[in-house]
C-alpha cells in the first residue's frame, strides 16, 4: 500500500510537472482576459504621456490594445525602459514588448520576434526650395549627422567624399540647414520631421525619398513562445488586409499628422537586420 502511494503520489508531481511546462503564455493571457504589453512613454508618436489627459497614447499602445481585441481579452501597458524591456519581458512580468525593439540578431538569441509591425528609414531633410531631389546627389555635399551614432558610420561608408559636420543635438543638426552650413541633415526619419516641425521648419523642409539605411521592428515575447509569436503574426497579416494597419499609420505618422510620411512596408513581413539602402 504504500508503494502504491508512493507511485501514485510521483505520478501526480509528474503530470503537474508537465502540465506547467506544457502551459504557454498564449493560454495565461487568455485565461487571465488580460494581455501585458510593456511600452516605453518617451517616444512621441510610438507611445508618450498626452499632456493635457496624462495618459499614455501612441502608435505602439493602439497597437497593444488592438492585439487585445484581436485575442478577446483587455489590453494593458506597463512602461518598461530600453534597458529593461528585455529583463521584464524573461522575468514574466509582461507578456510581450511593443517598445521600438529593433530586430537585431543578437537581440534574438534572447527573444523571439514576430514579423515586423514597423520599418524605421534614416532619411535626409533639406530645404524645400534645395535642388537636391535625390540622396546619390548628397554624395559630396556637407551634411549634419548626430555625433556619435551609427548612421554617421554608415554615411561616410555610402558616401566617403561627403563633408560630414557632427553635430550633438539633432537641434542644431536643422539649424545648420536652414542658415546654410550644410545641405542636409540626416537621422530617423520620425525624428528629424518631428525636430522640423517643432523648430518652425517643417513648412520649409522635406525628405528626399530615399533611406540611408533601414531597420523593421518587431513585437518580442519569451523564447519558445511560438503560440503567442504565431498569433501575432497571424494579427499582423490581419490588420494589413482589413485597413487597421492603414488607419493606425495614418493616425500617428501619415495623413492625419504634421509627419505626412507615406508607409512603405507592410505589416507582418518578415524582420531583417539594421541593413544600409544599398
């Protein structure tokens, strides 16, 4: 009798066992009826506090909470950093990251990424009125790059008979093209539009149409996670077809902004490394 109870009682510590390690994160959010998306509130348009109502708004949160509909549960954001994104995301304290986590390789060995729900450009902005129509003609003209980051590296490995000035602020970056120092300032795309309009040049710059470099973004969950992943992507290629995606660009960065940038990938394609346009 009592190896029979013995046996029993290991049978049972098993089969717990293997019902935890067979549980998914997928079937907690749905079990639960809520999904925790970490986000980050520093990056207007993606996800910021609104200042007159205090809450967090943005491309990234309409994005979590429609992935929440998507699941038939409530959606809810926990801001995270940039250094803490990854750690809150393995310590199971949210359940995926929509935080501007650019798919890198090295960031997934940690996490698995879905397919993309965003493509960031590195863009030129020059005077409106500026002759240059195009970024091969920048290919020995001055122009003002961020100190330090890695589209100054990638700028003079495209184009090494340019004039690079480095600038600290991209601030300054716009003003050494509206006064004439050089012929174009270049970063991300968002970035530089947002500067432009804040600084009173938004009417009197614009991007020349094609990317230094490019870079797609991707929701991130737990390794091994592939139920949640699938789900995604299958959401993704969802709101591409039935014109959310459309209406959640054209709220936040296209049409309906001062950014009146046009989008030029589609959700859920595959992610790629941080590649130069050519």
């Amino acid at each position: 009798m009592k190896l029979f109870t013995l046996s029993a009682l290991a049978a049972g510590l098993l089969g717990a066992v293997t019902a935890a390690a067979s549980a998914d994160v997928l079937s907690d959010v749905k079990s639960r009826g809520k999904l925790v998306c970490g986000v980050l509130n520093v990056n207007e348009p993606f996800a910021y506090q609104d200042v007159n109502t205090r809450e967090l708004v943005g491309y990234e949160i309409d994005l979590c909470h429609l992935l929440a509909d998507h699941l038939g549960v409530e959606g809810e954001t926990k801001v995270v950093t940039s250094q803490s994104r990854i750690p809150e995301l393995t310590q199971g304290r949210v359940d995926v990251l929509i935080s501007l986590l650019s798919y890198t390789e090295e960031r997934a060995q940690q996490v698995d990424f879905s397919n993309n729900y965003l493509q960031s450009s590195w863009r030129c902005m020059v005077l409106k009125d500026s002759p240059y129509q195009h970024l091969d003609e920048l290919a020995d003209k001055r122009v003002a790059i961020l100190k330090g980051s890695v589209l100054e590296e990638n700028f003079r490995e495209l184009y090494p008979d340019a004039t690079i000035l480095s600038l600290d602020d991209t601030s300054a970056s716009l003003l050494a093209v509206l006064q004439g120092k050089v012929e174009a300032t270049c970063n991300n795309q968002v970035t530089v539009r947002l500067v432009a309009l804040r600084g009173g040049g938004g009417d009197t710059t614009r991007l020349l149409p094609e990317p230094v470099m490019t870079a797609t973004t991707g929701m991130a969950v737990k390794k091994g996670e592939t139920a949640l992943r699938d789900e995604i992507n299958a959401f993704l290629e969802e709101i591409e077809t039935n014109g959310k995606g459309d209406e959640l660009f054209d709220r936040w960065l296209g049409s309906g902004t001062g950014l009146n940038l046009e989008r030029d990938y589609k959700f859920g394609e595959p992610n790629r490394p941080q590649a130069l346009a050519r």
